[in-house]
C-alpha cells in the first residue's frame, strides 16, 4: 500500500485527477471503478476540467459504480445515477451506453446484483477502481462485519452511514434503509485501487486502517491484502500518527 500525504482537499482531487487521467490516455479502453458521497467531487471537476482544457476522450471508457440506493430510479435526485450523470457523463463525452450502475429500482435486486456481477466479469473486470472510506471503515457499502468473500449484494444501512449520508437528504428519515453494493471480493478483484481519505471526519478511520490488523469489522482494512492500493490522504485526514515503516506501507509525506 502506497500513502501519498498531500496537503488539503484540492490537492488531493487534483492529483487523484492527473492519476486517473494518465491512466485513461495510456489505456484508452480502461475500465474505471467510481465512487459516489463527496470525497470523488473534486476528483471529477478536475477531469471534466481536464476533458474541456486537454480533450482526454472517455469514448472507449467503460465505468462500474460500486453501488446504489434501493428504490432509487435514475430520475431521483439522490440516485447515485443521477448524481454520476450530474457530476461526471453529462460533462465528458463518454458513451452512457458503456456506464453501469446497479438498478436500486428492479423488482428483483438478488437477481440484479448477481447481474452486474457477472457484467462487470463480462467486461474483463475493473482496471482501476476509486474508493472513498466510511468513517466506520466501509467501502462501497460493505458494512463492517461484511465477508471478504462478498460479491455484489443488498445491504441495510447501518444507521452511522445513514447519518452520514443525510446531508444529501432533507431529513434523515428519507436515507434509504438498503442498497445493493459490489462486495469486498469484487472491490478486491479491481487490478488497482485509489482510495482517496480527506478531511477531520476520516482521521480516526485512517488511524484504524494504519493500525489495525486485517479484519471484517473494519471492512477498508482488507485493501492491505491488495497488490496495488495507491492511498491519497490529506493532512486534515491526518499522517501525524503514522510511524513510517510497519509492515508493506510506503508513505510519501508531503513536502
Ligand atoms: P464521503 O463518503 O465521500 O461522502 O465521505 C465516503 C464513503 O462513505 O465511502
């Protein structure tokens, strides 16, 4: 696992930008894993900005999303969908032909989950995958306790993430209860990821990332299991506490 500490939120955003944007001209068929809440924002200003200024093509882009709210149809507001088109595909000339997001509106979610399992296998699997953490240490909405073993699948909120997501909503009651989200195998089969960590809110869930051993109640904690994680953290989210040195961790401190 690679740290990168930057220094504020911009920072991160545009360096994760420049990452991805490097990734996608070398390989212009890539697949990309995304992310939704508000740590990927500054991430996808910066490659529509890049897209309008350098004219990287997403044409032969294909993008997953790593989840959705149940009983969301894509014409909702607070459908990960339409935040997706809102923040990235209307702004980019990418095909929404070649852009998958779980349905959180099919009548058969088990069904729709094995679906897009097997969808993103179909597409050869995801090339780069970015993450952002839970401050209860979930990634996509793979709730601490969740299997390793997990592959694309309904979930119940807990009520931290609930509260965490109401900023999005008028009033907390309207936070879905469920979503259908990739499991933390799928996220695992991703041949690399970007986890992006930002702010206060993100510290001590960094600090149990640096910490902790690998285990299923602190569900980012697995990513240390994976070849390839590239971490960008800002200094609100906090490197203070990190003893360089432990285990496979190379940190890049900000200068
Ligand atoms: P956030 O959410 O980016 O809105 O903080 C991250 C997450 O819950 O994974």
């Amino acid at each position: 696992m690679k740290i990168i500490e930057v220094k504020n939120y911009e920072e991160m955003s545009k360096r994760a930008a420049d990452y991805v944007v490097e990734k996608v001209r070398s390989f212009p068929g890539i697949t990309l894993g995304l992310a939704t809440g508000g740590t990927p924002l500054g991430l996808y200003r910066h490659l529509i900005e890049d897209h309008r200024n350098n004219l990287t093509s997403y044409q032969n882009v294909t993008t997953f999303n790593l989840d959705e709210y149940a009983g969301c149809d894509e014409t909702d507001p607070h459908s990960y969908r339409y935040f997706m088109n809102e923040s990235l595909f209307n702004h980019i000339d990418i095909n929404k032909a070649n852009t998958f997001i779980p349905r959180g509106d099919g009548e058969d979610m088990e069904r729709e989950a094995q679906e897009y399992e097997q969808l993103i296998a179909s597409h050869g699997g995801i090339d780069l995958q970015i993450l952002g953490i839970g401050s209860n240490g979930h990634i996509g909405f793979n709730e601490p306790g969740t299997s390793f073993q997990s592959q694309t699948h309904i979930v119940e909120l807990t009520d931290s993430t609930r509260e965490a997501n109401a900023r999005f909503f008028d009033r907390i009651e309207d936070v879905p209860l469920k979503a259908i989200t990739m499991g933390i195998a799928t996220i695992m089969r991703s041949k690399e990821i970007l986890l992006l960590v930002s702010g206060p809110n993100k510290r001590e869930a960094f600090s149990r990332l640096m910490h902790e051993e690998v285990n299923e109640q602190f569900p980012v904690s697995v990513l240390k299991n994976h070849p390839a994680v590239t971490v960008m953290i800002d200094q609100a989210a906090g490197c203070l506490d990190y003893t360089p040195g432990s285990g496979d961790l190379e940190y890049v401190p900000h200068d």
